[in-house]
C-alpha cells in the first residue's frame, strides 16, 4: 500500500531537461518515486489549468490536481500502456472535475454523455461579422477575461471537449478516447462548442465597438 502522496501544487524540483514519459512511467511502475515526482512535475501545471476551467473554481481545482495524481499513482499498474500517460491522466481529472460539479450543483448531475444531436449538418447559425478589431477595442487583460467567461457560458458537455480539443490541443481521437465518446460526437460537440463561442464573442465585440464609436 503506497504511503499517502503529497502533490505540489506549484512544481519546485528541479525538472529533467529531456523528459521521457514512457521510460518515465516504467520506471515509476517498478516502484521509482523519484520517476513518478518528475511526471508530477512534468503535468501538475497543466492538470490543474484545466481543472480549473471545468470546475470555475482555484480550490477545487487544487482538490481535483491532488486527488487525480494520488489516483494515477495507487493505479499505477492499472495503466496498460494502449495510451499516452498524460490521456490516461486527463481521463481521471475530468472525472474528478466533474464530480466536484455533481456535488456542488444541486441536482447533482452534470451528464457529460447526456442525448444530444449529433448531426453536424443540422447545426445551423447566422454569425454577425464585427467591423473593428477587438484588440483595438479591448486591452489585452480585458479581452482574455472576456474570452475566459465565454468558455465558461458553454454547457459542461461542450466546455469539456473544448477544453481539451482546443486548449489542450489533444487529437479528436484522443478527446474521444479520453471522454468515453465517439469521434462523431467529439466532433459535434466541438463545432457546437465553437459556434457559440463564436457567437457569444460577436455580439459582446460588436456591442463594444458600437460603444466604441457611438460619440465619434
């Protein structure tokens, strides 16, 4: 039984300057901790990032990086390989993400695989085109605070694939594999996702530039 592993939420060890997640992970399988840290150190910045994006909120994303790398690690030998390691371990953060979301709402689910239309073809929108550019209406913190509450407006089931389609800049079979979805639903909701985001960001662009402009 693995004595209880402390995860660090900011890195301070030093990391190895060629880093090799398989040998990396054979390693830490036969029992180096030293392996295992230096994985930790590896991902834990970019577990939590996304972690907070799912949940919206600094502490739980702290509970979910902690309890996804003390999982990883009592699993350890339960990780066959058929992936890369940092899938195996971006499926057991959204889990815990999501769970954090179960709990805290207060129906208690937040279905990632609730029924929806997969048919791309039926996803239809009218997007507005803006006149000026946002970055000549916006500051640079602005904007980013902007495009951040748009993601978080998304449903969790399209915020999801989002996230780890276009911020993680995991592949679409990836995504898929890590989700537990088909490559078709991925790639709906990825477009769903897109087209409101999209729109969301058209409306507040051109509401600011109408702003902007309307004492000129």
């Amino acid at each position: 039984m693995p004595a209880k592993l402390q995860v660090p939420l900011v890195s301070t060890a030093p990391v190895s300057p060629t880093f090799d997640e398989s040998a990396l992970v054979v390693r830490a399988k036969a029992g180096d901790q030293t392996a295992f840290n230096e994985l930790v150190q590896h991902y834990d910045r970019r577990v939590f990032r996304m972690a907070k994006q799912i949940t919206e909120n600094d502490d739980d994303a702290e509970d979910v990086l902690q309890e996804t790398f003390l999982k990883a690690y009592t699993h350890l030998d339960d990780f066959q390989g058929n992936s890369k390691f940092y899938t195996w371990l971006v499926r057991i953060a959204v889990n815990e993400a999501l769970m954090k979301l179960r709990k805290r709402r207060s129906d208690k689910t937040v279905p990632l695989d609730e029924p929806i239309d997969t048919g791309e073809d039926e996803v239809v929108r009218e997007i507005a085109v803006w006149d000026q550019n946002p970055e000549d209406v916006y500051s640079r913190d602005e904007l980013a605070r902007i495009l951040d509450q748009a993601v978080k407006s998304l449903k969790t089931a399209y915020r999801t694939v989002f996230i780890l389609r276009d911020i993680e800049e995991m592949s679409i079979e990836e995504t898929a594999e890590t989700l537990g979805l088909s490559i078709s639903a991925v790639k709906s909701r990825l477009l769903r996702a897109r087209l409101q985001l999209r729109e969301k960001l058209t409306r507040q662009f051109k509401k600011k530039g109408d702003d902007a402009f309307a004492y000129l």
